[in-house]
C-alpha cells in the first residue's frame, strides 16, 4: 500500500485512474440501488454485454470505443425495456438474445478491424491504468446528467422501483419512467467499463448497493452508503492489484466479492441474534403477566 501510495503522488496515469473510479462509483452507488431494491440485475447485464457491438463498430470505423458504448447502451436499455413491457412471457428468453446479438456483433466487427486490438480487451476486462484522462470529462458529464435527472423524477423512480401498479393508480406515466431508468443503467455501464470491463461490471453495479442493504432502508442511505463503498472497493483493489502487478478489474471485483459474503454473513448473523433476543424478551413478557 506504501508503494501505491508514493507511486499515487508521481504518476499522473495513477491519478487519471482513482479520479475514474471515484466519478465511476456515483452511478454505481445510485442506480446500483435502484437495480438492486427493483431486482433488474439480469436486465441490467443484458445492457452491459450488448455494449459490445456498439464497441466493435467504433473500433471498426476507427473512433473511440467509448463512443461506441454510449449509443449502443442506450438502444439496448430501449430494446430490452420494450421487451421486458410487452413480452414478458418470453422475457428472460428474448433478453438473453439481445445479449448474445449485441456480443456477436461486436465480435464480428472485431474481427474485420485492422489489427490486434489490445485496446479493446482492456474494455473486455477491464484496465482502469488506461483510462485517458480526456475519459473523465466524459464521466463528469455522464454523472452529472445522472444526478440531475435522478434528483429532478426521484419520487417518481421510487413509484415505479417498489409499486408499479401505485404508481399507475397515482397517474404516473410507468412505461416512460421505466425507460428512462433502463437508460440511466446504460449510462451506469458505460462509466464503469473502463474501470472493471464489461464482462465484470454487473457486479460492481449491485454488490456495492447489496451490502449497503444489509444494513438500512432508506434508498437515500443506500445510495451514499453503495457510492462511498464503490469508491473504496475500486480504489482498494487498485492498489492491491498494482504492487503484484495484477489484472485491475478482476481484482476489484473480487474484493467486492469477499466484502459481500462477509457482509452477508454478518447481517445474517445480526439478524438471528435480534430474533433470538425478541424472542427471549417476548417469553420473559409472556412469564411475568402469569399469576
């Protein structure tokens, strides 16, 4: 940690790359919430690897592969929201189609791209060391739009994350709201792929918001909770991965992994101690009403 930390003051690349993560963990701690409290995490890995299309093509006709992400994320949420509005007897099957559609296209255009793209591996796995640092103006304007729109409909995303059929009652448009939360997933997804990849990057969506559920209710709490926690988990795994010399996005991902069953594990075990002592206090009551 000593040698992450001296190298952290020298190296401008290392700055670039903790600045990412910390702009990266603010859609992770606040659509993370969402995602988890609605339970679309299959949804929202559909959009992830059906980024991979809109990546080969960039690649293909020589721009950028983060400009690729965006439009494609953006159409897969619409694709995938539609489907999951009108179809949902065959929900799960026409998901995992555009899933598999949006990487074969990807792979496809790879393949026909000049050379070997080394780059685009990087987005694959993830290699947050290779983050331009013309990517975090990117990030700063992703998260910004994010947190503008989520603060201006919060209580109408609330409506549609716990009770569509209220919010329908209570007049609020739901198939409009439910789009525009898919796409601010596809937004999410694009900002942590050049931390963790896209391979990887549903579980940093929702472990972080899945840890901070074990531990309080409230949708605002879980999101600063999950923001903060996504920041540590990326910048720790950085620094564990960088003296060893390990692979960046694997290795944040596997210390959300280890945090998350320790978690687990203590909630669980808090949870049977509150229900043994309400249960001991409930059988002293009981004893002391008796005659």
């Amino acid at each position: 940690m000593e040698g992450f930390l001296q190298a952290l003051s020298q190296h401008t690349f290392l700055q670039t790359a903790v600045a990412a993560a910390l702009l990266s963990s603010i859609g992770c701690g606040v659509m993370g919430t969402y995602v988890v409290v609605k339970r679309i995490a299959f949804i929202a890995g559909g959009i992830a690897h059906s980024v991979l299309g809109g990546m080969g093509a960039a690649v293909y006709f020589g721009f950028n592969p983060i400009y690729g992400a965006l439009p494609a994320a953006i159409v897969a949420a619409l694709l995938i929201g539609w489907v999951r509005l009108n179809w949902r007897t065959q929900e799960d099957t026409l998901i995992s189609a555009l899933w598999a559609i949006g990487m074969a296209i990807g792979v496809l255009f790879i393949a026909k791209a000049p050379g070997y793209q080394a780059d685009l591996m990087s987005y694959l796995f993830g290699n947050i060391l290779l983050v331009p640092s013309e990517s975090l103006w990117l990030m700063v304007t992703l998260d910004a739009m994010l947190l503008a729109i989520v603060a201006a409909y919060h209580r109408q995303f609330l409506a549609v994350v716990f009770d569509e059929e209220f919010a329908r009652q209570r007049g609020i448009p739901v198939g409009f709201f439910y789009l525009l939360l898919l796409v601010l997933v596809a937004v999410t997804v694009v900002l942590m792929i050049q931390v963790v990849g896209l391979i990887l990057v549903l579980a940093l969506l929702t472990l972080p918001a899945a840890v901070a559920g074990h531990y309080v209710h409230s949708i605002g709490r879980m999101m600063l909770i999950a923001t903060l926690l996504g920041a540590g988990l990326s910048i720790g795994g950085l620094a564990l991965s960088y003296g060893p010399d390990l692979p960046s996005g694997p290795t944040i991902i596997l210390l959300a992994g280890v945090v998350y069953v320790l978690s687990a594990l203590l909630a669980q075990g808090l949870h049977r101690r509150r229900a043994r002592l309400a249960a001991e206090r409930g059988a002293g009551q009981g004893e002391s009403r008796e005659p």
